[in-house]
C-alpha cells in the first residue's frame, strides 16, 4: 500500500482553499483620487517621449519697488492686480515642459476728491515661454521670457466732464519661480509662485506720468487646471 505524506496532503488543501477564495474590490479613498502626479504627465507620452497638457491659469500678481509705479503719493500707485491666461505644455521624456501661454492681466487704482475723478487702468496682454524642470515627481522650477502688449488708460473727471488719455507701449520681460502638481482624478492641479520683470525702460513719451520709464516688478501666485492630452 502507498502511503501517504500528510504534510503534503494538508499542503495541497491549503492552497485550494487560496484559489477559491472570491478577491475583495479595494476601495479608493481620497489618498488614492488626490495625489502628487508622478513624473509629471510621463504616463501620456508617446512613443517617441512626448507628453501634451492643455489648461487654463488665475494669476494674482502684486507689484513691488519701484515707486513710480507702485506709490500713490509720488507715483501711480498700483499694486494688486489679477490676470489670466490659456496655456499648451509640450513635456519632454517626463522632466522638461516647455510651456506657451496668452492672456490677459491688469491693476488699477482711484483717485477720488470732490471735484474730481480720476481712474487709472494697465492692461497687458502677455505672451510667454517658460522652460520647466521638474526635479521630483511633481515638483518643478521654471524660467520664462514674456512680450507685453500694454496699455494705460487714464480717466479724469472733471466735475462732469470726462477726459480720457491712453498709452501703448510693448516690451520684453523676464522671471521664473517654482511650483508643485496634483492629480484630481483625471485632471492636473497647480500651484506655483513667481517673480517677473517688465522692462519698462524707453517709454515712447518719458514724460508721461502714468506710463513711467521704470521696469514693473511684480510677484504672484499662479493657479492652474490642466488635463493631458490623449
């Protein structure tokens, strides 16, 4: 008679018993919806390494120094402003962006007495290019370049009568900061911080006191929805 090795016996029922089991579907929480996107949008690429996003930015932007800007008793006297803009990103093999965006941003000020009214306005319309590093899986620095399509409307009025001004001028500026992602479910959330230069240096008409010969410096917060391309 053939005689049986019980341990391997009591193995063999063991691992049926492990077949049969029915497999329990995980749940998704909230760590698993939002989390920090890895390695930007490496997942998207293609076969020949490239990646697409397509979104939209808020930016608020507050200027600093330069008091002929940024002073109401000596200069024009802006300071918050906002803007926003539509934005393509080209990612390269997951650590490079190369960003193209335009929009549209402004500050304003008013200047009130008795008899008069006064209401002074920038617009620009800004063009970028930014180069975008990211160091970790969703962390990044990035430099960018901007032509300024700008305008200065200055408003007076006079007990009841109304004046108006206008300036245009258009300039190169410069900047960069730093910035982090988030997936939210198949979406792209930003948030990153930047300094950026105007060089308002060769006014068309120096003696404009609302358009002064002077760079805009400005620091703000930038918020951003993208979705990748498929």
């Amino acid at each position: 008679a053939k005689k049986i090795n019980n341990k391997e016996s009591f193995s063999n029922k063991e691992e049926l018993s492990k077949n049969n089991l029915p497999t329990l579907k995980k749940r998704k929480t909230n760590a698993d919806i939002v989390q920090p996107i890895e390695t930007s949008p490496r997942a998207k690429s293609t076969s020949s390494g490239l990646g697409f996003l397509f979104g939209i930015n808020y930016n608020s932007n507050y200027m600093i120094g330069n008091d002929l800007w940024t002073e109401e008793q000596t200069g024009v006297g802006f300071t918050q402003g906002f803007g926003g803009n539509a934005y393509a990103e080209i990612i390269v093999g997951g650590a490079l962006g190369l960003k193209f965006s335009g929009g549209y941003s402004m500050w304003g000020v008013r200047r009130n007495t008795e008899r008069i009214k006064n209401e002074i306005v920038l617009s620009n319309i800004p063009l970028n290019g930014a180069l975008k590093i990211y160091l970790t899986p969703g962390f990044y620095l990035f430099g960018e370049g901007s032509y300024n399509l700008m305008n200065v409307k200055n408003e007076v009025d006079f007990e009841g009568d109304v004046s108006t001004f206008e300036t245009s001028e258009n300039h190169i500026g410069f900047g960069g900061g730093l910035g982090f992602n988030f997936n939210i479910s198949q979406f792209i959330f930003s948030v990153s911080g930047r300094y950026h230069i105007i060089n308002v240096d060769n006014v068309s008409n120096p003696d404009n006191v609302v358009f002064p010969s002077e760079q805009i410096h400005f620091m703000g917060l930038q918020l951003a929805l993208a979705f990748p391309a498929k």
